[in-house]
C-alpha cells in the first residue's frame, strides 16, 4: 500500500518515501510518500480556496456530511493511496504501526465516530447556542436584538499531529462544518486516522479541495506552523514553553491529570479504588486525561499499595489479544530513555517505586519495547518524580496536606476532586492553573463531548467582535 501526499484532496507521489513497519515482525506493511517545506508552502498560496469551497456550502449541509462520514469512516471500505481499506484492515494496521493494541484502535474508531455523529450538539454547546450561519457570514443578530460579528482569524487550520494515540483525532473533528479548512502533517507512525477520516469527508460529499494531509519530517511542520493563521500542535513539555505566548498555536502537551482525595472523603479512599485504578490505565496511560498523580494528605501509601497491586502483575499481551492492556514503545531508545529518567527520580529519599516487587518494568523485545505498570509514593511535593507524566500507565501517588494541594499541584488538566467540602470546592473552581474540574468520584478519562476538551476551538478560530450598520 502507498500512502500518497494530498494535496488539497490530489495525491501526490514522491521520490523520497517512509516505509510502514509492523511494530514487532518488522515487516513493511506500507509506504508512504514524504512532503517538504518547499511543496507546503507552495500549496498554502491555496488555503483561502479551501474555506471559499466550503462556504459554498450552508453549515447544515455541511453537518449533515459529517453525520454521513461518522458511518462511513467505522464501516465502510473506504480508498487509502493506491488501495482500499476496511475497518478491520485499519485497526491492524494502526496496530501494527503504533504498538496500540487492536481492541484499544477499535474504541478510537468508536469515539471519533460518536463525535462525528453528534456533531450538531457539540458545536451547538461549543458556540453557547450561536446561530451558526452568523460563523458563515461573518456577522448576524443575537437572541437580544444585537448585532455581533464573528471573524475567523485563518481560512484553514494547520496540525502537526501525533503517533501516540489516535484518541486526539476528536480536537479537530468540528472544523470542516465551521467551513474552516484543514492542513494536516501526520504523525510518522499513525497516518491511517487522518487519511481514513479524509476519504469519509469525501465520500460525503466534502470538497476535496478543504483538505490537505502532508508527511513530512520537522521542517514540514516548522512551516506549517509558521504559515498558517492557526494551528495545533501536540508534543512535550519543551514544545508547551516553545509556542507559550504565541496567539497563533495551540499547544497540546503534557496533561498533569491528577486526583484530589479532600480530608473529609479520603478514610473512605477504598470506595474510590476502581476510579482511581481507571484513570491511571485506560488506553494504555497514553492520555493527556490520563492521572499521572493522586494526591491525599493521608493513607497515601496504602493507597499507592492497592493501586499497585491491580496493576503491578499486568504484562505485555499480543496486540491481537482482546485482554491486551499495554501499548508498545516503537521508536528504538524511547522506552528505555524514560526509564532512565524514572529511575533518577527513583533515587531520591522520599520516593518509593511500590511496583518493584512485581518484577521489572523495563521489558524489551527484539524490535520493541515496553515499560509496565508504575506506582511510586512521594511522601511530599517537593520530590521531582511528583510532577512528572509518562506515556504509560505511570502515577505517582504524593502525600499533601489539603490547604496546600491547590497551590502545589502546578498545571493540571484535568482535576477530579473527590470532596463534599463546599469551601475547598469553591477554591477549585477559582484555580487558575485548573482547565478541568469534575467534583465527585468521576475518571479523568470521563469527557464530556458538550465541553471544550483543552481550550474552545470556536474561540480560537473565531475572534468575536463589534458590528454596527446603518440599514
């Protein structure tokens, strides 16, 4: 199978090519042509074409399309390059070229379809019930008789997507019915959701020319980047401080999702075990909305141990296993990169590794690797492994008093306090550093599609603003 270049919806092959690996044979099982800078900046003299052919289209026509892409991109056989693709050919083949088991891709593809189905509501609750024909002229009236004026600040969307989970798919779901266009660069291991979601646009009846997918290396995202108007990125820690302050990109990193036991619900920390144990290690660990920390001023080690022990035994399963709960590391060095790090941290007096009476948890493969399960204890916030997150089943549970919790868990994502104290409720909710609260035993891993996800993607394409006429 060959992947080609899309260049607004034409494909395009290249000399310089990327083969597809399976993660554990080694066997090629694609190959896909790269882009450069220099044909990306090319084609972005077209991206008001892309926003021009969807305006054409009324939004609600334009729903109606996504509506009809949700069932064809779960069921349908649909053309990726030069073949054609089911949904289960997919689902191995995202497997075979991310390490994530089968059965983990299948519950993407269900979540991306729900999002796509449901799209009139989401963007409904996005816009705080906008008519969104004003998105599509530019300005209208408001439900109190004033005028208003919504202008987009770019005619497309860029975004440097990732390989690590293809749950991340949903941020940028609703632009195509906001008639905004869209330039994607694939992650070099996970292009399968982008061109799958693509061909279903088209086969609904979106222009091909509203959507561009470039592989490429890091000066393709570099200009991507730099030539857009707006654009998401996702990435590390460094690449958060590297666009901090920039109005132009959205920066998705790291989570820091973590769980607050209040004073007055933390003796009863065994009710709240399954909500805890759920946020640690759905999807493998490899969500920003994972909880990399459980925090408690009390019972932090007997809480860390119960953790430990659900999790502690888990081993590497086939990813074709229906039980498989661990996904592979598939780029060489990665895996044991971040246990050397784990382990420095580990060093440090008032941190305890709880999973180490299960066994390692570096464990390689010939073409791969993967790291198990990790539950550390931190007697305070101070210890450097407290404020760290991992792409793996990883939490460090940290002993803090409650007055001092809002204050020392630094950025959090996602934020689930369980608590009955209205007073340190109120505290939560004005948390600056807080995107997420859910007050009440509730997963991190539990979204509520009606809700922003990280930052409002109508807000940040969209600059609201005054309008007057005299007619």
């Amino acid at each position: 199978m060959h992947i080609p270049v899309l260049r607004w919806g034409e494909p395009y092959k290249s000399l310089e090519k990327d083969n597809l690996v399976h993660f554990a044979t080694g066997e090629i099982v694609g190959e896909m042509s790269k882009a450069n800078a220099s044909i990306l900046q090319r084609d972005m003299r077209f991206a008001q074409r892309a926003r021009d052919v969807l305006r054409e289209i009324p939004i609600k026509e334009l729903l109606g399309m996504v509506k009809k892409a949700a069932d064809l991109y779960l069921n349908a056989e649909l053309p990726v390059g030069d073949s054609t693709q089911t949904p289960d050919q997919f689902v191995k083949m995202q497997s075979a070229t991310t390490g994530l088991p089968e059965h983990m891709a299948r519950f993407n593809m269900r979540k991306n379809h729900f999002v796509l189905d449901g799209m009139d509501k989401i963007l409904d609750a996005l816009t705080r019930g906008l008519d969104l024909e004003i998105l599509s002229r530019g300005y209208g009236i408001e439900s109190r008789g004033v005028p208003l004026s919504y202008q987009a600040q770019s005619p497309v969307l860029g975004l440097v997507l990732p390989s690590n989970s293809p749950g991340v798919h949903t941020l940028w779901l609703p632009i195509i019915p906001m008639q905004i266009g869209l330039v994607l660069k694939p992650g070099s291991s996970e292009p399968w959701t982008p061109y799958r979601m693509a061909a279903a646009f088209y086969a609904a009846g979106v222009p091909k020319q509203a959507i561009g997918i470039y592989p490429g290396g890091h000066d393709v995202g570099g200009t991507l980047l730099n030539t857009v108007g707006r654009a998401l990125i996702f990435g590390s820690q460094q690449t958060v401080e590297q666009y901090r302050g920039n109005p132009r990109v959205q920066v998705h990193g790291p989570g820091f999702s973590k769980i607050l036991l209040g004073d007055d619900c933390v003796d009863e920390w065994e009710k709240y075990l399954d909500v805890m144990v759920q946020s640690v290690f759905v999807n493998s660990g490899r969500g920003c909305i994972n909880a990399s920390g459980i925090w408690a001023s009390r019972h932090t080690r007997e809480i860390a141990q119960a953790i430990a022990e659900k999790i502690g035994p888990v081993q590497p399963l086939p990813p074709e296993d229906p039980n498989s709960a661990l996904a592979a590391f598939t780029v060489p060095g990665q895996a044991q990169g971040t246990w050397a790090a784990i382990e420095a941290d580990l060093k440090s007096a008032g941190t305890t590794h709880v999973t180490e009476k299960y066994g390692p948890r570096l464990v390689e493969k010939e073409r791969c690797a993967y790291l198990l399960p990790t539950v550390v204890h931190c007697t305070s916030p101070s210890e450097p492994i407290a404020h760290k997150e991992y792409m793996f089943p990883f939490v460090s549970v940290v002993e803090c008093p409650q007055e001092q919790m809002i204050q020392a868990i630094g950025p959090t994502l996602v934020c689930t306090a369980i608590t009955r104290d209205e007073k340190w409720q109120r505290q939560l909710l004005d948390s600056t550093h807080i995107d997420r609260l859910n007050i009440g035993p509730i997963p991190t891993v539990q979204l509520n599609w009606l809700q922003p996800h990280e930052g409002n993607i109508v807000d940040f394409l969209f600059r609201a603003r005054a309008y007057q006429t005299a007619n």
